[in-house]
C-alpha cells in the first residue's frame, strides 16, 4: 500500500493500446482528406438531387389536390422515383466508402481509431479540408479543432430530481419512507447536450 500514484501512472502508460475493432473501416487524418474529393462530388450529387426531389414533390402535392390522375401527375411520380433512387444511390455509394453521411446540410463523418479510441473526423460542405472531430456521442454541434484532444467524459446522472430513502424507525414498528430532495438542480431542455 505504499506506493504512491506515480507508480500507477508509470504502469498505465506502459499498458498497450486497446485495439481498433476488427471489420470496420478506420481513416487516418491523411486518408479522409485524400478522399475528400470524391466525398464532395458525391455530396454535391446528393444536395442538387435532393433540391430536385423537394421541386417535384411540391409540383406533385399541388396537382394530386385534383381528383383525377392525369398524365401530368404520372410523369411527376416517376421523376419522384428517379430522384429517390438517385438518392438511396448516392447514400449507397457513400456507405459502400466507409464514410458517415449526417445531414443534408452536407455533413459527413469519418470513423477513426486514435489515441486508443473510436472518434469522428467531421467535415461539412463548403470546408476546404477536414479539419474537425467529435466523440462518438457527440454531434455537429460539439465538435472541436484538430488536433484529437483527450476526452472529457459527460458526467450522467441516472433517475429523477427526488429519491426515496429508506428509514426503518425500529425493527417492531412498521417503516416509514420519508422523501429527501436532491442537491442537483435539474437539467434544462435548452441545457442539454444533442
């Protein structure tokens, strides 16, 4: 019992580093940026199909008001098939790279093994490079600069703001509950992490 944290520290970063899990894709920095390109096409595709589909729907949701299918409204449905494929098509293709799509705001991630842990490079469209990362439970909204930084983990708190406390008076009475409030002040929606 004598030895002190040191000890344990020295010992810690001898340990070897978890391994990354075997059968799925990891990308170094290096690769998501060499692969960069083909992602931005293909997300290019993505969001011109996707505006193309929101155009045909709304030409389609206002000639379906009428009660008979007139070839107008045919022709609209089998462009809405297409657009719809070309999407599930270009999603595919994404999926079939390794690569994460997140938004149709053109964000996609990168799964990555570093320092002994599963991360996220994150890129948006528009960005010259991939320059991002989050946790695995964290989103958009949370992610930091490179480089990977250790990781802070959330701190979660299990049940609701009162809990009950069990007090026996004395074993031949009956027992009593009696409610103790918490200390930790409730968490806000607006406060929350998504």
């Amino acid at each position: 019992m004598g030895r002190d944290i040191s000890f344990y520290l020295s010992k810690r970063n001898t340990m070897p580093l978890r391994h990354p899990p075997t059968g799925r894709r990891f990308f170094s920095l290096d690769e998501a940026n060499r692969m960069l390109p083909l992602v931005k096409h293909i997300v290019e595709d993505i969001s011109a199909t996707a505006k193309r589909y929101e155009r045909i729907q709304s030409k389609l949701d206002q000639v379906a008001s009428r009660e008979t299918m007139t070839e107008e409204q045919r022709q609209l449905e089998l462009e809405l098939s297409d657009y719809a494929d070309r999407l599930e098509d270009c999603l595919q293709e994404m999926r079939s790279l390794g690569v994460e799509f997140k938004g149709w705001e053109g964000l996609v991630d990168f799964p990555a093994w570093v320092n002994g842990r599963e991360i996220e490079y994150c890129w948006k469209q528009g960005e010259p490079e991939v320059s991002h990362w989050h946790e695995l439970y964290a989103g958009f909204s949370n992610r930091k600069p490179l480089p990977v930084t250790d990781s802070i983990s959330p701190v979660v708190i299990l049940g609701d703001a009162s809990m009950e406390e069990f007090v026996p008076d004395d074993v031949t009475k009956p027992t009593s509950k009696r409610k103790v409030k918490s200390s930790r002040t409730p968490v806000k929606r607006s406060d929350e992490v998504n």
